[in-house]
C-alpha cells in the first residue's frame, strides 16, 4: 500500500528492482524504480485502490474527487482540479521534462460531508516511459467507491476496462455516441437524503455497480447497479473473459425483519454486449466474497472470502468447511455456470475498513505451473493456523482400498475418472471415501512471520485446492 502526503495525493511507481522473495526487510526506503508519476494539484485528489496493465497502458483506479467546494469562503470555479504529471527519474529527478494532463472535477458542497465528493476515477500512463495519458471520471451525486479494476483486450481485439464498488446516490457514464446512462441507488427517495453517506451523516445505504468501458476512451460500453440492498453492498472485485463477460464477487446486507442485518457473499456473470446477469451465485454461509481472477485456460474462477461480513465472529456465519469461530475462504467455481469445485478455509478473516486491505488473487504463471496466489489480511494474525481445511479430495482407490489422492494423480488437469489406473475406482470429493482435507498433512501454515506480522500469503494447487505453502 503507497501512502501519500502533502502536494502528492497521487503517486505511480515503476519499480526494476525485487527484494528477494524469502528476505524480510523493515526500512523507509525506496527501492530503484525506472519512474515517477505524480498527483500535483491541492484542488483534486484520488485515493488509488486497484491498477491494472493492458499493452503498454496502466490503468490506476480509486477514489477521486474535487477538493474545492461551493460553501467554502472564496470558491472559484475551475476546470483543471486534478492534474497528473510525470515521468520523474532518476535522471530528471525535478521532472523538468515531464509532462501534465488535467481534468475538470465538479466541486460539490461539503454541507453533507467530504465523503459525498468522491468519484469514480481512472488514470491512464504509458508504462514504458511514465507518461500520463488520460484520465477517466465517471460522476455522480453521493459517495461513489472504487474498489475492482480489470483490463483485458478480448479475442476479437476490444479493449475493455472494468471497474466495480459501490455508489450511495447516483453515478453516471458517458456513451461514445454521445449518450449518457445514469444509475440510481435503490433506496434514493428523491431528496438530499440519497446524497447522505454514514460516514458522513445518517443515511447512505449503498448499492453495487459494475461498468464495462472502452480502454481507449474511457467512454462506457454500460453501466448496472449491482446488487441492491437495504443496507450495504459492494461488487468488490471485477475480471473480464476473452468475450469481454465480466466476473464480479462482493457482498449484499439487508436488514431482516427484526432490524438485524443479514450479509451474504455473492459471484455473478455480467453478460459483454448489455451487463445483463447471465448466472448469479449467493453464498448464504459467506458474510462476504472479496477478490476473484478468471483463467481463461480451462474457463474457471477463483474467489476469495468470508464467513463474518465484519471479519470478526460476532457476526459470522455457520459454515459446514469451517471448524473456526470465523473463517477466510478460497474457492474455484466453473466460469460457466458458477458451481464450485474446491472450497479452502483457514482460521481468522480480513477485516473490513474504509481503507483496510483484504488482500488479493492472482494465477500464476505459465513458467511457474498450475497455481494460484492468495493474500489474506489478519489471518494468521494470532498464531499459527492450519491450511488444510475445506473440500475433501478426490483421488483413485485401488483394490487394496489405498486412496491415492487426486493431487498426486496429476498435477497438470483436473483428475477424473479417465486419470485412474485400471483395477481402481474414482472417488468424488462428495464420497465418503473422499481424503478429508484435514488428513492431508500438507504442512502448510501460516501465522509464524515476523513479529506484528498479521496476513498470511498462500500458494495453491488450482486444479485441486492442495496448498502448497504459506
């Protein structure tokens, strides 16, 4: 997480150089980077949330708004209220030869909180050289909260970026033709209240949204609120296919009829050509899903999550893969119709805050195997926890009735029944002769790291589930 202060509310680094991945090193200093993009402007300022690469583009997302306001004594209306400029080097550490784009914010008055100024914002540099290029707003009235970021050129050479959160009032994208398509949040009455954020005053109950956008442009292909709740929700991460179909994952609560709020997780298909909802899959024992990456190799998701919505076990759900007060979840589910192949769960779970870290989802590469990559914030934060919970493991059972685990079957596909030597049965993660996980002494943990230390770093086997490391 990049922290900034002062006359740089926005900063972008291009690093050439890696600490070790097995050295641990507590210093204030920089390591070498090729260059240096900078927010420069007192009268905008974004918080970056998510950033992604396409080409030689970076995309950065956050928060972003306009730091003038009309109630305040002096204000002067202005039409470059944030502004990007770079490259710095190490050659021109001034940035004497650096280069400057601004955008016009609308300045909105603080009389319902600062937290009702923020935009949906997207900055766009050539990674090669460190230049700004673009930036992207997508406006609305209300708090508007980034949080996913996607980008993707598709196979028949679309350029699309996606971008999720979640918006208290209303949020509005313009169409290439030019066209505009404004949301609403559902519980808008048509008054000042919709404007109102709880961090701000009383109100804002939130709704998710997910937008498709032309990466060239910034101009939407479409925008939807998803979901809609009573009470808060939150379309948290976003990843494309080569179709241009977009994944989301997030959360909705909403109050019951006893006034207690119920949060369940969710993973949703947005359809390319209209965001329409292809599949959608609610998870009643997850208080919430977070991050998720789509692998195109064998058309698969993988999600992480959580049984407490609030990460803590006061409001927690019973979960039958968690033996835990409260439990971080990873998964693989089908890209096709949301069902979900392999569950796995550790003691503890990331808790939320405005500007906490829940961590991430990444596959990795082909030259590393068949992998996938997960961070969990405050897990591990107490002490040593075990990585083999969750879904039991398939495998092969010979007539000596010796299971052989699907993990040592074979490590390059999912195993099947075809994958079994002849003379043996194959055995369903469903069957009762299923390798419980907690019988498969992986070795695998976390929660022994360095002092203050309070996530954990997981490397999984993607076809089964099996962990690797912690």
């Amino acid at each position: 997480m990049t922290k900034t202060i002062g006359l740089f509310p926005l900063l972008f680094l291009a690093a050439n150089a890696l600490f070790p991945s097995d050295t641990f090193q507590q210093t204030c200093e920089l390591p070498e980077f090729e260059w240096a993009a900078y927010g420069t402007r007192l009268t905008g300022r974004m918080y970056t949330r998510r950033a992604a690469l396409l080409g030689d583009s970076l995309y950065a997302a956050g928060y972003l708004k306009s730091t003038n306001a009309p109630n305040k004594e002096g204000f002067v209306d202005i039409d470059d209220d944030f502004g990007v400029t770079g490259p710095y080097t190490k050659a021109d550490p001034t940035g004497a030869s650096a280069f400057s784009i601004t955008s016009d914010l609308v300045s909105y008055t603080t009389e319902f909180g600062s937290f009702a100024q923020y935009e949906v914002g997207v900055v766009k540099i050539d990674r090669l050289t460190g230049r700004p290029q673009d930036v992207y707003v997508y406006y609305g009235e209300g708090q508007d909260e980034t949080s996913g970021l996607a980008a993707k050129e598709t196979t028949s050479g679309r350029k699309v970026l996606a971008m999720s959160g979640h918006f208290v009032g209303s949020l509005r994208r313009d169409h290439s033709d030019g066209t505009s398509t404004t949301i609403y949040n559902s519980n808008a009455e048509g008054t000042e209240d919709y404007v109102l954020h709880p961090n701000a005053v009383k109100n804002g109950f939130d709704d998710g949204f997910v937008i498709s956008a032309n990466a060239d442009t910034g101009d939407a292909n479409w925008i939807v609120r998803y979901p809609s709740s009573t009470k808060d929700a939150e379309t948290v991460g976003v990843d494309i296919d080569g179709d241009g179909n977009i994944y989301g994952s997030g959360y909705a609560c909403n109050s019951a009829d006893d006034d207690e709020v119920i949060c369940n997780g969710f993973v949703a298909k947005f359809a390319a050509d209209d965001g329409s909802i292809t599949w959608e899959k609610s998870f009643t024992d997850l208080g919430a899903a977070m991050w998720l990456v789509y692998d195109e190799s064998d058309d698969a998701l993988y999600v992480t999550g959580t049984t407490s919505y609030k990460g803590e076990a006061a409001d927690a759900k019973l979960h039958d893969l968690c033996t835990y007060d409260v439990c971080a979840v990873t998964m693989r589910l089908s890209a096709s119709d949301g069902s979900v192949d392999w569950m796995r769960t550790l003691e503890g779970s990331p808790r939320w805050n405005f500007f906490d870290q829940t961590g991430d989802i990444r596959l990795a590469s082909n030259e590393d195997g068949p992998y996938v990559y997960v961070a969990l914030d405050d897990a591990g934060e107490n002490g040593f926890v075990t990585l083999d919970g969750g879904t039991s493991y398939a495998g092969c059972k010979g007539e000596d009735g010796t299971l052989t685990p699907e993990y040592m079957v074979n490590r390059n596909k999912v195993v099947t029944a075809e994958d079994c030597p002849p003379a043996s049965d194959f055995v369903t993660r469903q069957s009762d002769d299923a390798l419980p996980a907690s019988n498969a002494a992986s070795g695998a943990f976390c929660g022994t790291g360095h002092d203050a230390v309070d996530s954990c770093i997981i490397k999984y086997h993607k076809y089964s589930g099996f962990p690797i490391w912690g």
